[in-house]
C-alpha cells in the first residue's frame, strides 16, 4: 500500500520514532506531520522540532496536555483505587489514551489518512493506542512498522540511522527502554530481563534514591481532598498536576514509589520492570485513608473489586469503552464524601498515616470508645450475635446428629 498524503506520527524524538519518519517517506511516499503530546516529560522535550524537521517531517505539533492527564485520566483512576496487579499504578497506561486522544484530533484536523506510532508487536502499547483510534475515528488507518519492516533490533534501526546520515538520539550504552510522564517513570531492558537479577538502583533511578540512602529523619505531608479530588499539599492550594509534582520531589527525595514488578502484558507474556512513582504512591495512600473514613462497608467492599477491574482496563487500553465509562461513573458516585485533610509521614521508602480528618468521617468517638455511650449498648450484640451464628449454630447441630446416626 502505498500513500500520497498524510501521516501523523507519534513522535517521540526517541531511536524508533526517528528511524520511522524516513521509513514512512520511502515505503508510503507521503508527508509526515510528527506530533509530540507532553504528559510532563520534562527536558526530553527539548530540541524535538530540529531533530524531527532535519529528519524529514513537515513540521512538528507540540501539544501540551498535562493537566487533562491529571485531571481527567489520573485523578479518576486513583480515586477508583486501581491498582494493576497488586503492584503497578498505571503510569503508562493512563499515559496512551490522552496521547492517541490528541492524536486523532490533529490526523483530523489534518486531514490525514493514517496514524503511526513506534510500539513494538510485543509490546502494551500498541493494544492502547489503537484501540483508542478506533473508538474515536473507526475509518483512519493504522500503521505500525515494528509489526512489518525488516528492522529486527535497536542495532539494526542505529545502522539505519548511520546508513542515511541521521543522528542516533541515545547512547549505545545506555539501553533500558525508559517511559517518562508526570506520574511515573518506568525502566525495562538490560539486566532487568532476568528476574533473577536484583536491579542497579544506583544506575536505574532518576527520580529519587533508594530507601538506604534516603533521610535519617521523617518528612510529614498534609493533602487536602475534596470530593476526592486532590486541591491542597501542606495547606497551599494548587492544581492536581502541581501537587504531583511537588509529591514527585519529596517523594523521591524520601526513597519513596519504587516497584519492581513481573507483570502479565497484554498480548499474553510475562515482562519485568522497575517503576517510580513516587507522588503518585503518596496520593494512593493518602486518598485511601480518607476512604476508610469516609465510605461505609459495603460501599468500599464493591469499589475494591471493582477498582481490580478497572486497573484491567485501563492496563489493556480499554478506556474509551462503555464499562470504563460506567465504573467512573459508579467510582464518581463514591466520591461524594471523600473530602477532608490526611497527614502522612514519609520514611526511608513507606508512607505511613499520621492522621485524617474529615466533616463526612463515619467514625464516632461516642460509639467506638470502650467507654459506654449513648448509641451503643453492650447488651444488643447478645442477640445479634445469636442471630448472625444462627447458620453455624444449626450446621453443628445437624453435623451432631449425623455422626450420633
């Protein structure tokens, strides 16, 4: 197949986004309009236009879309509680829709007939972001040349580059394949491949240090919700994205938000990896305790099981669906009481609860103290307690019977 218009490329100014832009000019004769969606990348957005014009594109979008990442995408999947495996707090995965999001609005705009993006065919990513084009725009075309060039490693796209007089954008010695958001950063390759391998923290960790090497002495934190919606840190009120930002730094500084995870891919196999996430761990913690003061019993019991849902379809991409859409309304439902303050102290790595306090607070001091109040009378949990054993109670004696016979 052959092309004589456009292509938006997801462009990253990383190896595999800087070989796609000649490929696609040889193999599909069109033009190439790269387009770079910033969900906090930091400085890996400097100098992008010069490398992606010197190698062939049109011209280049930056699109800044921070702040819908965290309000829209972060902030409901936090406040669901999901959790990817018991482990993961979705940093790339709640990255991919908002970018591909963005994505479509320009190859729109645009008028292109494809969308192109790096991801490898053994790789999460391509699942998400092409399940996002066609949920949003069913009749553009999808190119992913991982899954169709000749090109078999990152040698073999460096020989490409030198072949053509390209600059190669990376240090031959320096490989993990790295994802940076505001929310996370996540580190694959090299001696993470073996399980068996115990991570070089000292050489993987850019966002902090490792819990040894954190401070003798604990840092304390105040976040302040509303409707659990992260509105202050420490008193000051500011944006979700800036409280994250903020969180990231003392986070990290406090050997806070590593993980070290096998987790189970989409497309069936197992990859290890190393996250930080260290603000975004402390927003976890601090959200959750407003919950258990703030939600009743039943109520949090169906959230977590559907939190687990959740975390498996943002994970697989799955976010411009009907059931995503249907458990945030359930989660935004949830959301109602969960205002209030939530101190937490920040030592060598855990994120232990210093207190909360709330005007919804389920909690009663006059119920659950030892000493008796009001509302609660010692002697009513005789019979509900003689109701609630009942089954038990009959189960035994029937049991007695039988073994009597």
């Amino acid at each position: 197949m052959r092309m004589s218009k456009k292509v938006v490329l997801a462009y990253s100014g990383g190896l595999d986004t800087t070989v796609i832009i000649p490929w696609l000019k040889e193999n599909y004769d069109c033009e190439v309009i790269a387009v770079c969606v910033d969900v906090g990348q930091g400085k890996e957005m400097e100098g992008l236009e010069e490398r992606a014009l010197s190698t062939g594109a049109s011209k280049l979008y930056i699109e800044n879309v921070t702040d819908e990442f965290v309000d829209e995408y972060v902030v409901p999947t936090m406040q669901a509680g999901a959790v990817y495996e018991g482990k993961y707090l979705l940093g790339t995965s709640m990255a991919r829709p908002v970018i591909a999001k963005r994505l479509v609005e320009i190859a729109l705009q645009e008028e292109a007939m494809a969308i192109c993006h790096g991801a490898t065919g053994k790789g999460n990513d391509q699942v998400r972001f092409e399940l996002t084009v066609k949920a949003l725009a069913p009749q553009l075309e999808i190119i992913a040349p991982w899954r169709i060039w000749d090109l078999k490693s990152r040698e073999d796209e460096i020989q490409y580059c030198e072949d053509r007089g390209i600059e190669v954008p990376m240090k031959k010695d320096d490989s993990y394949s790295r994802d940076r958001n505001l929310w996370h950063l996540s580190h694959e390759g090299l001696e993470l491949e073996d399980p068996a391998n115990e991570p070089d923290y000292k050489k993987i960790l850019q966002m902090g240090v490792t819990p040894e090497e954190a401070p003798d002495t604990p840092t304390y934190v105040e976040l302040e919700f509303e409707k659990g919606f992260p509105v202050k840190l420490d008193g000051q009120a500011m944006k979700a994205s800036a409280i994250i930002e903020k969180l990231n730094a003392v986070g990290g500084a406090n050997g806070v938000g590593i993980i070290d995870i096998v987790e189970n891919r989409v497309v069936g196999m197992k990859s290890r990896g190393v996250y930080e996430t260290p603000g975004g761990t402390i927003l976890y913690a601090a959200h959750q305790e407003l919950e258990y003061l703030c939600l009743d019993k039943q109520t949090m019991a169906v959230k977590n099981q559907l939190a687990v849902k959740f975390a498996e379809l943002v994970y697989s991409g799955e976010w411009f669906t009907p059931l995503r859409e249907a458990l945030t309304a359930f989660m935004d439902s949830t959301q109602a009481t969960v205002t209030g303050k939530v101190r937490l102290k920040l030592y060598k790595g855990n994120v232990i609860p210093a207190g909360a306090t709330s005007p919804y607070s389920l909690y009663d001091e006059d119920i659950a103290s030892f000493t008796t109040g009001e509302l609660y009378d010692h002697k009513d949990a005789e019979g509900f307690i003689n109701l609630f054993g009942l089954p038990l109670k009959v189960r035994a004696m029937k049991m007695q019977q039988q073994g009597k016979q």
